[in-house]
C-alpha cells in the first residue's frame, strides 16, 4: 500500500445499501456470530482480537453494543487503552498490549490499542519519526507473533467525516446522555485532524500486511459501521470453521 488518502475514500453507505435492510441483515449477522462464538469457545484452540481505531467521537464504543449484543459473555472481552500508569511506562510499550491478548477460545476487543503508541505520541511530539518506524517493526513482529499463536487478528479503522466528528462532539456538550463522554482535550484533538490522518495514513502504509490488513470502514451511518464490522468479523470466524468437541463415550 505505497499510496493513501483518507480524503479520497468514503465516510458513508455506497447509495445502494439501504438502512431497514441493512439492519435486517445485521440483526442475522449477530446470530450467526453468537452460533460461531460458542463453537469458537468450546473449541478452545484459536482466539480473535479486533482492534477498533478511529477518530475520537467516531463510534467506537456504540460499535461495540451493536456487533456483540447476545454473545456470550464468557467468551468475549472488552479492553479500553487509557493513558498508560507509572507502572505501564516502565516497561517496553507493548508490555501492557500483551497482557490483554486473548486466550484460547477468546475474542478479545481492543478500543483503541498499541497503534496509540504511534499515533498521538506522535501528533503530540512525544515520539519523533525515527521512533515511530521502529515501532512499526515491533507492531508488525507483535501481530505476527499472534498469528503463529493462532489468534487471528482483525483490524478496523472508523473513518468519520470531519462534519459528522463535528456534529458527535457538539451532541457530547448539549446531550445529557452523552456529556459523560465529553472530555476537555476533544476540541484540542479535533483541531488537529490533518496531522492525525497523516499519522493514520503511515500506519495504514507500514502495518497492514496481507495476512491482517487494516478495513477502512465508513462510519458516519452507525447502522453501515455495524454490518461492515460484523460481516467482517462472521467471514473471518467462518474462515475459522471451530468444532464443538467430540463428548467422551
């Protein structure tokens, strides 16, 4: 992927998809994600993490509740990467990432994740170039270390428009539902969406292999977000084929 501009791909449906459909074909998906989740689980041989990325009021947390509503929760995990502690930063900056990666029989969410590592420390100037293109090896080298473990790895970019991230972040101030959300840095990082697309464009150049690419996924239209995330996901664990276990006779 020597060339890319988020600019030039879409934040919304292709005209074709129709909402009340999609939302039918979603509410299918699940199920069969709930039936290929419990396979995956009893299985126990092979995990699955997916990690979700995007601009800040881009989705990521209503992605979530959408795909895995009815999956069992005893086979799924949810971990949400926070600025890292005293104790995080003493360590190599995947130190904390590989304590979170699923078992076997897993899936394992990541919103937001290591790519953090070479996004905002870079935007913020707490990382410089040099830095950051070491890091992609080590990010590469991690997510092929999965692989061998037999995790599968699944990466999705939300890719909002910046009117739609406008219109997210005002409802955060006059939403009393969503003000818990609203946090004093948001119109700072807002402000500083060109350099956050470049950073997102390198990673996509440098850390998407044919064996766990990055999806770009449109993600102005919550319901579109939903399918594409969820398709990928079915497709990925059908891909799998996990076996109930044979009963002892």
């Amino acid at each position: 992927m020597s060339d890319f501009d988020l600019t030039q791909l879409p934040s919304r449906a292709p005209k074709e998809f129709h909402k009340a459909n999609i939302k039918r074909e979603l509410k299918k998906l699940r199920q069969e994600l709930i039936e290929l989740q419990n396979r995956l689980y009893a299985e126990n041989r092979r995990s699955v993490l997916i990690i979700l990325q995007g601009m800040d009021a881009s989705g990521k947390d209503g992605l979530i509740r959408r795909v895995f509503s009815g999956i069992n929760p005893q086979g799924v995990r949810v971990y949400s990467f926070k600025e890292p502690t005293e104790q995080e930063l003493a360590h190599d900056f995947l130190w904390r990432v590989h304590l979170q990666t699923p078992a076997r029989g897993m899936m394992q969410v990541f919103n937001r994740s290591h790519y953090e590592d070479v996004l905002i420390t870079r935007v913020e100037g707490i990382i410089d170039d040099k830095t950051a293109k070491h890091r992609f090896k080590s990010i590469n080298a991690f997510e092929e270390l999965l692989q061998q473990a037999g995790t599968t790895v699944l990466k999705f970019y939300l890719h909002v428009s910046e009117e739609e991230q406008r219109q997210r972040l005002d409802e955060r101030v006059t939403d009393p539902a969503k003000q818990w959300k609203y946090e004093a840095g948001d119109e700072k990082k807002a402000g500083k969406w060109p350099a956050y697309r470049e950073v997102y464009e390198d990673v996509f150049r440098h850390c998407s292999p044919t064996s766990c690419p990055w999806h770009i996924v449109p993600a102005d239209q919550n319901w579109y977000k939903a399918y594409v995330v969820a398709k990928a996901l079915r497709d990925a664990l059908v891909a799998l084929n996990p076996r109930y276990p044979k009963g002892e006779k």
